[in-house]
C-alpha cells in the first residue's frame, strides 16, 4: 500500500476526521488516479485510508479513520446500505430522493438520486471513478433497482482529471419521470435536468413556500430563476392568485409551462418570461410594480471562497430589487447555493442589500436543503444551500421617524 506523508503540524484536520487532504499538506508521497492510499502525520501515526488524486487541489480524499478497515467491495457495500438506511427513516414525502450525499455519507464524490424507479449517479471524484463498476452493483443490489443512469458531466470532474461521462451505466429506457413530491407532480428529464435531473434539495422548502402563501395569502408572486417551476406551483398550490416566473432558459420555462398543466392550475394565474432577471427586476422597478412575494433561487455564483467576493455583490444587487419590489409586510424567500458564501456572509449580503434598499425585515427562518442532502459535524462544506425568510417592515427613514416620537 502506498503512503501519503504530511507535513509536520498538517494532520490536525484529518485528527478532526474532515475527509479533505490539500496538496500544499502533504510532505511526500504520490499514486495513481484513485489509488488508495495511507495517510500518515509527520510523525508516521496512522491518519486515514484515502483514493488520491493527482490533479486536484484535494490530493486526497478520506475513506476511512479506521486503520483496520479495507477499502473494497465489502467496503463500499456497508457504506451505501448505511446511507440507504438513513434515508429510509427520512420518510421523505416523494418519489425522488438524495440516496448518497457525498462527504456526508463517507463516499466523498459519489452523488446518488433516485427517482422513481432509476438511479442517477455522479461520479465526480477520481476515487469513485476508480471504484465506478463496483459501485453500480452495489447500488442496485441494495436498492433492486435495474436502471442507472451515469450524470458525471459536472465541471468538478475536470479539477479531478476526469472527462465528463454522461449515459446509460446499467439497463436503458426512457430518462423522462414525473416526480411526486407532498402535493403537486413535476415533469423531469434525468438526462437533460440540472444536476442529476432536479434539485430534490429544495423539496422541502418549496413546501413551506407553499405554506407561507396559504397561512398569508400571497396575492402576486415573483418566482426568480424559475427553471422548471417548482416555487411556482408551489404558490398555485397555495393559493396565489398569479405568479410571474423568470428564467433565462427558454426549455426551462417550457418545462415550467408542462409542470403548471400537468398540475390542473389554469394558465391564465401565470406569466413567463424567458428574459434576464436582474434587467427584469429593474424594469419592474420603473414601471411600479410590486409584488407579495418573491423567491431568488440563483444559479451557483460563487464555486468556491476564492469567487465570494465577486458573488456577494451579484447576490447583494438582485435581493435589493426584490427589496424595493415587496410591498409593505411582503415576504422575500431569497437562496444561495454557493458553497464559497457561508451562512453569517449569506447574512451580512441580504442585510445589507436592506440597507442599500431603505428597508428592514424580519428574519422569520432560515432555511437549508432537506434532510436527505445531510451535513456532518466534521464536514461543514456540506452546508452548501442556505436560505432566509424576510418579512419586509416599514421603510428605514419612516421607522427612525415613529422612533422619535414621544408616547
């Protein structure tokens, strides 16, 4: 078995049990693709079993602290079928559900979807690539699952080395489904979605939008980055009485079109429109209109810390439109996906794009992505998706103008 040797003082993470070996920490030591590796400290005690990469920024990726344990087929076997059985108390509210997650289930780079009755897989990391034949079986013995459909065309796999791969791993059929997810059904295609075809991570707070809009009858929405009109029926669901949809894909707003059909709504509650978000929200702006409620569900800004600055004024910008669009005791339900922007900065952004628009809220929740997309307490990379719910108050100069009043 080859090793890894770190640097003195480098090992501190790992006695921390964060799955992550950056190239600047290791001293000596190099492998092929995936290979497994041991990880060892300065001093030569035992660190971790790990598949490295010789292309990435994170040289190695821990399977395992245990020095007993062998990484193989057995292996990887316990590992998905203690992820599977994790989910499996979940009682998750759909047909379409986070099977692996990740770092957070041991299996760092293995991205597992299933919907309905086929299996999505990413393999975004030299170590599951290696381990790719071993692991389908294992998936579809555990799950009696026939169908896997391979999605690793994730831009991550050309850090890793790694060619993207997209098609059929094990059986073939049609890659269209109808996801059933708590109240309302949505059209998906596991090859040409986002991700591994939708982002089953929001499932959780679309229902709460949903909520939100029955319990404070939210007459006008605006639904942002709309893609395939999961907030949108959401609203419908709870009542709004019309939702504009916005996104810069025009198959999306099809997509978002089918979804509101195959739901009964009528389409005359709905507008769409394939157009730019931030000019839309400007436009918007001059022309007066104003709106009960409004989610800002953004594309990725910032892929990693070093893009946070960058990505806080793009974040920043569009929620002080929303800001400026709500009317008095709107809701603004506003999202990052960016895992270079943590949770206190997400916070600070939105805050300050209220200071910028003359206005404050209420923080009524913070929301993360839904349970079966987990963190770890040594893995706080995981919380990549963060959310706030924003009740718009009066105008800053009006609240500083009643604060001097005397009673």
């Amino acid at each position: 078995m080859k090793t890894v040797q770190l640097k003195d003082g480098k090992e501190r993470s790992a006695l921390r049990r964060h799955p992550w070996i950056f190239d600047s920490a290791i001293a000596r030591g190099r492998a092929d693709p995936g290979e497994t590796v041991r990880v060892e400290a300065h001093s030569g005690k035992f660190l971790g079993w790990a598949a490295y990469s010789p292309s990435s920024k994170i040289r190695a990726r821990v399977w395992s602290f245990t020095e007993t344990q062998r990484i193989d087929a057995a292996f990887f076997h316990d590992s998905l079928a203690r992820a599977l059985a994790m989910r499996a108390r979940l009682g998750v509210a759909s047909n379409g559900v986070r099977l692996v997650h990740g770092e957070a289930d041991g299996l760092p780079g293995l991205i597992v979807d299933r919907y309905d009755d086929v299996l999505v897989a990413q393999f975004l990391s030299s170590g599951t690539e290696r381990w790719k034949a071993t692991l389908a079986d294992a998936l579809l013995e555990l799950t009696g699952a026939s169908l896997l459909y391979e999605r690793s065309d994730s831009g991550v796999r050309g850090l890793e080395g790694l060619t993207p791969q997209a098609g059929w791993l094990r059986g073939e059929g049609p890659t269209a489904r109808i996801l059933q997810e708590h109240e309302w059904r949505l059209h998906l295609d596991v090859a040409e979605g986002h991700k591994t075809g939708f982002y089953l991570d929001q499932r959780d707070n679309r229902h709460r939008f949903a909520q939100y809009t029955r319990q404070m009858g939210f007459g006008e929405v605006l639904n942002c980055y709309c893609y395939s009109g999961g907030f949108t029926v959401a609203a419908l669901h709870g009542g709004a009485r019309h939702v504009t949809s916005i996104d810069s894909s025009a198959p999306a707003i099809a997509l978002a079109q089918r979804n509101v059909a195959l739901n009964g709504f009528d389409p005359a509650r709905c507008t769409f429109m394939d157009a730019d978000v931030n000019a839309s929200l400007r436009q918007f702006i001059t022309a007066g209109k104003r709106f009960d409620a409004i989610v800002l569900d953004p594309p990725k800004f910032a892929p990693s810390a070093a893009h946070a600055d960058r990505a806080a004024r793009a974040y920043k910008d569009i929620n002080r439109l929303a800001f400026k669009l709500l009317n008095p005791g709107g809701v603004l339900f506003t999202y990052s996906c960016s895992g270079g922007i943590g949770t206190e900065l997400f916070h600070k952004i939105v805050a300050s794009a209220g200071t910028d628009a003359g206005v404050d809220g209420y923080i009524l929740e913070r929301l993360q992505g839904a349970p079966d997309h987990p963190m770890t307490l040594a893995f706080p990379e995981g919380e990549y998706l963060k959310g706030l719910v924003v009740m718009k108050t009066a105008p800053l100069r009006e609240a500083a103008e009643a604060a001097t009043i005397s009673p």
